[in-house]
C-alpha cells in the first residue's frame, strides 16, 4: 500500500470552451503536480465534476491519470455514488485500471440512516478489494456519517477502510475518530483554510483544492506540517488564507478553474452547467489576491 499524505489536490477536469474534456490541459496538470512534489492525486472528486461527466468519460479521465501518473504519485480515484450498484460499478472499474485506492462519498440526496450508510459501504467493500477513503461530507450529502459508524466499518471490514476525508468542518471529530480507531487509519483533511486545526487533531494531510492553483507552495506547506516545522507551516499557512477563501466565493470548481487559467495552467476556464462561470467581482477579488502572493 502506498503512502497516502501531504498535499493531494482534488484534481479540477480542465474543459475546452465547448465543455468537452481538455486532455492537453490535463496531461499538462499532472506534469505540473509530479514536478511541484504533489504527494498524490484524486481524479473525479467532486472538485473534478463528476456529477456532470459520464461514466465514460469518468473512466477517461481515470484512465489518463494512471497513464500519466502511475508509479510517480499515489491516485485515489473518486467513485463515489448514491446509487451503490453505481458505486460498486465506478470503483470495480478503478480497481481495475489501475489506482491505489478509491474515495467514496457519503450518499447524497438519498438521506440514509447510519445503517444505510454502514450496509451502503460494507457492500462495495465486499465486492470490490480495494483500499476505500470514506468521504464524509455533510454540506454535499445532508447526512453525516458519524464516528460511530465508521468505527464500526473498520472493524468489521478489517484493512477494507485506511481512512477518511474529513469535510465535516469540525476538527473535533477527527479527533474522536482517532480515539476510535486502529492507528493505521488516517485522516485527510477535506478544507485547505482548517488544516491548522485538522492537523492539530490528528490530520495528515489534505484533499485540496487550492493544491491545483499552487502546487509547489502547498506541498511546501504539507512538508512542513510531516516534519513538524510549525513556525514556517503557520506563516506560510497564514499567507495563503486569502486564496483559500476566495477558492470558494462561488461554487467549486468555479474559482479554481478561472485562477488556473489566468496562471496559464489550463486553456479555459470552462465548466459544466448547472455551474457556471465567475462573476467579474469575484474573478477581480481573484486577480488582486494572485498578484499579492506574486504569481501573476
């Protein structure tokens, strides 16, 4: 099993101006983070806007990353779903081409219970072999799943689950999860601007959105965190607040795409309906706060 920490950017899917897939951009975002000293990369999460591409398209963009980025960073596919046959179906085929682990997200919109959520994970971990990070995210998926509920997971289903994207925005609950569980299982942040706290409770990473923006700097500020230099963690961490925030003035990957295009990282910084492009306010609140840190 590979080692999964640090800096690991949801990665966006790059667009052409006609909504379809930007290979080039992509290939090219893969370079940028394998050259920056990314830590590891998650294609099709939520930031990567799996809700609108198709399965086939999900696969391509899988599928490209383990080509481009296979034994060089660790790829954590999102093959998440609230259909749990459709679950089980996105991650088998993961597994299959290729990727060190899968993260799965809470069921959305469907509103289950914690045995829903239990049975929902157990089944997909009996049918697929395959590491599974649990991606508990309450302000996506209404429900939340507690500490409880996973504890259990982890016992019953012994090496199935190695860990968690905290994105409940509560670093208290990392800290209960890890009194809860075996001291293999990690916590990854799921909030680049709470990481201090995160990583004060037990976090040892983060699954970033800011990381497509920035890479060297945020695996520069996870290094520090592993190595525990918290003087320059916190300064550099400090720093960069004012584009975490503004990473989400507007829905994600919105502010994203529009701050990757301006640094010439992407061809356009299109997405896919129902979301839409910036507002000229928020894409000048961008501009001012990419020319503070430099990098433009």
């Amino acid at each position: 099993m590979v080692k999964i920490q640090g800096s690991i950017p949801a990665l966006i899917t790059p667009m052409l101006d006609n909504r379809e897939f930007d290979k080039n951009s992509f290939e090219k975002m893969i370079d940028m983070h394998i050259k920056s000293g990314t830590h590891g990369i998650v294609p099709m999460g939520t930031t990567g806007e799996s809700p609108t591409l198709s399965h086939s398209e999900h696969k391509q963009v899988i599928d490209m990353a383990i080509s481009l980025a296979s034994g060089k960073l660790p790829i954590i596919a999102g093959t998440g779903s609230n259909s749990t046959r459709e679950a089980i179906e996105l991650t088998t085929y993961a597994k299959h081409a290729g990727v060190d682990a899968a993260l799965i997200v809470v069921p959305y919109y469907n509103k289950p219970n914690q045995e829903g959520m239990y049975q929902h994970f157990k089944e997909i971990a009996q049918e697929v072999d395959i590491p599974i990070i649990i991606y508990n995210i309450p302000g996506r998926s209404v429900v939340k799943m507690e500490v409880e509920t996973i504890a259990r997971l982890t016992k019953d289903l012994s090496g199935a689950f190695i860990g968690v994207k905290d994105a409940t925005g509560d670093p208290q609950f990392t800290k209960e999860l890890s009194q809860a569980v075996n001291d293999d299982f990690i916590s990854l942040c799921g909030d680049d601007g709470l990481y201090s706290d995160f990583y004060a409770n037990g976090s040892i990473g983060t699954i970033s959105v800011t990381s497509n923006v920035i890479p060297k700097q945020m695996a520069e500020l996870h290094n520090y965190a592993l190595n525990n230099q918290m003087k320059e963690f916190e300064q550099l961490q400090q720093k960069l607040m004012p584009l975490h925030d503004i990473l989400f003035a507007e829905p994600n990957p919105s502010p994203a795409k529009y701050a990757m295009f301006k640094l010439g990282i992407i061809n356009s910084p299109q997405v896919r309906l129902p979301l839409v492009q910036l507002s000229d306010e928020t894409k000048s609140k961008i501009d001012k706060i990419l020319s503070d840190l430099k990098l433009i």
